[in-house]
C-alpha cells in the first residue's frame, strides 16, 4: 500500500481517471477564480432590493445568524445533559442497549451523549464534486472502511440539506481515491494531492458562507488512507482546526486527540461481517499468542528477531505455516498481537475482537479509537515496543481471572466494532459519529463581528 508503483496506466486508466481528473481540476479551478462579488462575509449584510438578482448565500444571511445560536443553543443543552449525567448513576431508558459495567470510562455520561446526538445532531453534506474523488469510496480492501463510513453518512439520518440547522458540515473528499489516482497522475509528487484538499476547501468557503465562519472547527473529513493527515496539510485551517477522522492516528504526525478522531481499520474480506464474528470461549484457547503478517516497519523487525521460532506457545510468523488458517489462529489464541506496521493501525486490532482473542498493542504514539469512551485495559493489553522481549513472561503474568474478565468484556464491546449495513445503534458508524459529536461539543462557535 504504501508503494504507489504498482497501480497501472492502461488506456482504461487514462479515459476514466486520468481525463475525468484533469476535467475536474480545471472546474474547480474555474469555481475558485468565478469573483464572488455576491457575497462576502466580511461585509455588513446588505438590505435587499426586490429588483437585485441576489444570490442565495445573501439571502440565507439574513437568517443564519439566529440559526447559529440556535445550532448553539441546543449544543449547549445537549452538553448541560451529558454533564449532569456524568455524576448521576441513574441510567436512561434505552429499548436497545444500556451501557454498563467496566467497559466504559463513565457509562452514563455516554449512554446521555449518545441519546442527545441522536436527538439533536444534523450533519450537512457539501454536494460539490464528482466522483470518484468526491462522493464514493471503495469499500473493499483494508481500507474499506473509509467508503463504508463515507456511503453511510450519505444515506444517514443525521444528513439535512438545510445547511442553517447543521452542527456539522461534511467534505465528502474521498482521500483512497486521491491517493490511487493522482498520485501516479502527477508524477508521484506530494502537492497536487495537496491541491485538491485545498481547491475543495477553497471552492466550498467561497460559495457558501460556513467554512469562515468556523475556520473550519464544525467541518470533518473521513479518511482511512495512510496519507490522508499529509493530503490534509494542503489546506491550513482543515489541518488545524477541522476534525479529521483517521485511520492513521499517529499523535507524533500532527493527530491532535482532542480534535480528531480515531478511527479502526477494519477489513471485511466479502463485504460484510458474516462469518468473522465470534469465537469459542475462553478455556477452549489452546495458544496462548499469535502473530503472523509481514516485517513492515521497526516493530515488527523486532517482533520477529525476537520471537519467530522461539516458543510453541509463542506462535509468530511472518508467513502463516500450511496447517494453520489465520482466522482459525484467532479463534485459537488467548491474545494476538497487533504490531504497528508502515503505518500505526492494522485491521488485526479489530479481527482480535470479533474472534474473541485479547488485541496486545504494540504501538507507538498510537491514539486509539473510541478512547474517550471505552475503558480499553478492560478488553486489551499495551506492551510497550521496549518490552518485546518480555512480551511471554508479561502475558503470563495476567492472573487467570483477569485474563477471563478481559475476555468477556472483549466479547461485549465487540458491538462498537461492528459493521452493519444499514448501521445499527451503538455500531462502529455511530461511534465514529459520537466521537465527531464529542468534539464538536466541545467547541463553542461565536457569530464573527461584523
Ligand atoms: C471566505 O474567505 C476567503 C478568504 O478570506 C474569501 O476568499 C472568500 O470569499 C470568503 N467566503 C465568503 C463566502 O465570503
Ligand atoms: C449511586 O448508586 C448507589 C447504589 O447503587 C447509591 O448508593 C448512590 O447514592 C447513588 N449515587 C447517586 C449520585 O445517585
Ligand atoms: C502445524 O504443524 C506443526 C508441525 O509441522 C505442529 O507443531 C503444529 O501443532 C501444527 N499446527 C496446527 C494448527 O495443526
Ligand atoms: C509515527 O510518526 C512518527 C513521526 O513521523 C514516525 O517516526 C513513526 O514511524 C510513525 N509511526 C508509525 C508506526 O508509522
């Protein structure tokens, strides 16, 4: 993945990608330049003449001020709520699932934030754009989740089309697309990628008036591609302000965990979750740790020099032997090791906890998903990369009940990692949702003076 080389240049690829993107550049390039004399934001809001051909941003200004302290107001009800439960142990109704028990950091205080994004959050869809740069994602492949997350806000009941009530706007930049296309396109270099994050912010910001107002802080982009915080430099204020929900969430690569969101890979092999999820129990797990996979990056060089061959009951490989399946070694293992690669996520993380097996992390500045609201030493294991060659006697040392209890709690957060078409409540779509949520809460947005 991280080797761009291997995509081809087919005639195919030139008439479907290479003119469409070209085509494409030169709209939004065209849009950019249109003067937008209509309307500027900075400008005291003009009374209107019957006889002016005005365009619609004028006309909607007249209203968006009462709407922003409306979207304001019911943030801050929504917050007083989530607030009042964090000390309240009383739970809320719920027909489908109340969180409880040590899963969670504060159960309550999330069941009432989750009840109130249900309750209160709009998400706006900028149209601009075409696919398959904009508005589409693959969904198959390790990445898939990027284009299943991108398809399901599509069709959600979150999505409004009157951006005046929105709490949240989304870009609907596909970054697998960018990446697979134009990297290749441009002659492997960085910044055309770049541009493109940057034209759409500055094509949205100068039609419609929302993106100023914020600098981007109620603005959010999907993606899963490993390059996606780099495309996102491209545009200042997208890079520091928006919230950017990530697969690659390397706190030492510019993910600011307050603002962005992490988001698990998941790699669904026939599209769907049918057959990956479950495993036997816990005293049927004859092995006590599993690895297998490919020597990418320091971590997994350690990993290998350290335990390839070592120890039957340490099975690490690079290349799975013949008897064995990799999902039948899930299924078989007390814990599996999830090692950064190039990158800092890998969908094992996520396959460790449908199949039942404990994920151990063994990562660097990793930023893990849903962490704001999942206990995560209930369900899983940090070694730290220092550590690898104690990673047997560190494993052996969990006492046996401990070792039950994470497996149970495994089993129970597993519906927070699952993918389901159409979404279902309390799944991976409505947590990545609630941590977006989290974060816009927590910003309070001022009509700019004028
Ligand atoms: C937003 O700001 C940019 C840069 O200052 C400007 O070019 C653009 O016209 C503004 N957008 C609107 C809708 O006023
Ligand atoms: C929480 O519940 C316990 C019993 O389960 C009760 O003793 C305690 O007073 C409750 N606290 C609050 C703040 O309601
Ligand atoms: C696979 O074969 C090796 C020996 O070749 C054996 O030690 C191991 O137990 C076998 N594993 C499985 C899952 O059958
Ligand atoms: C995370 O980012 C740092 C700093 O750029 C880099 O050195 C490291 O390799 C990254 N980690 C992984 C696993 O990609």
């Amino acid at each position: 993945m991280a080797d761009p080389s291997s995509s081809s240049s087919s005639p195919k690829f030139v008439y479907f990608v290479v003119i469409p993107l070209i085509m494409l550049s030169a709209l939004v390039l065209i849009f950019n330049h249109k003067p937008s004399s209509s309307f500027s934001f900075l400008l005291p809001p003009q009374p209107l003449s019957p006889t002016s051909a005005a365009p619609p941003p004028v006309v909607e200004s007249k209203r968006k001020y009462g709407d922003l302290d409306m979207v304001e107001a019911s943030l801050a009800k929504a917050r007083a709520n989530i607030h009042e439960a964090r000390t309240n142990n009383e739970s809320s109704y719920d027909a489908d699932y109340i969180p409880h028990g040590p899963l969670y950091r504060n159960p309550n205080a999330f069941h009432r934030s989750y009840l109130e994004m249900e309750k209160t959050l709009k998400i706006y869809i900028y149209e601009e754009g075409d696919p398959p740069l904009y508005h589409y994602g693959n969904s198959l492949g390790i990445l898939g989740i990027e284009g299943i997350i991108l398809h399901q806000i599509e069709i959600s009941s979150f999505r409004t089309t009157d951006p005046l009530r929105a709490h949240l706007f989304f870009l609907p930049i596909s970054f697998q697309s960018i990446s697979n296309y134009a990297y290749v396109v441009h002659n492997r270099a960085w910044y055309p990628l770049q541009n493109i994050a940057r034209d759409y912010v500055n094509l949205i910001s100068t039609r419609h008036p929302f993106w100023n107002r914020s600098l981007g802080r109620d603005h959010f982009i999907v993606g899963c591609h490993d390059w996606t915080p780099k495309i996102s430099i491209g545009a200042e204020n997208l890079y520091k302000n928006s919230i950017r929900v990530l697969c690659n969430a390397n706190t030492s690569e510019g993910f600011k965990p307050g603002t962005d969101v992490s988001m698990p890979e998941i790699h669904l092999p026939e599209g769907t979750t049918d057959g990956l999820i479950g495993g036997p129990p816990a005293e049927e797990r004859s092995v006590l740790v599993f690895y297998a996979g490919g020597i990418h990056g320091y971590i997994r060089q350690v990993l290998m020099e350290q335990w390839r061959n070592k120890d039957p009951e340490v099975q690490v490989h690079e290349y799975l032997p013949e008897n064995m399946s990799y999902y039948g070694m899930f299924r078989r293992s007390k814990y599996c090791v999830c090692p950064s690669g190039w990158e800092v996520a890998s969908p094992r993380m996520v396959e460790a906890i449908y199949m039942g097996c404990i994920p151990v992390l063994l990562k660097d500045h990793y930023a893990k998903p849903f962490d704001d609201v999942l206990e995560w030493t209930k369900f899983a294991v940090e070694v730290e990369v220092k550590e690898i060659a104690n990673l047997k006697k560190i494993l052996m040392a969990v006492p046996r009940e401990q070792y039950l209890e994470m497996q149970r709690n495994g089993v129970r957060v597993r519906r927070h990692f699952e993918v389901n078409f159409p979404p279902k409540r309390y799944d991976v779509f409505h947590m990545i949702l609630h941590s977006v949520w989290l974060r816009r809460i927590n910003v309070q947005l001022h009509q700019p003076h004028i």
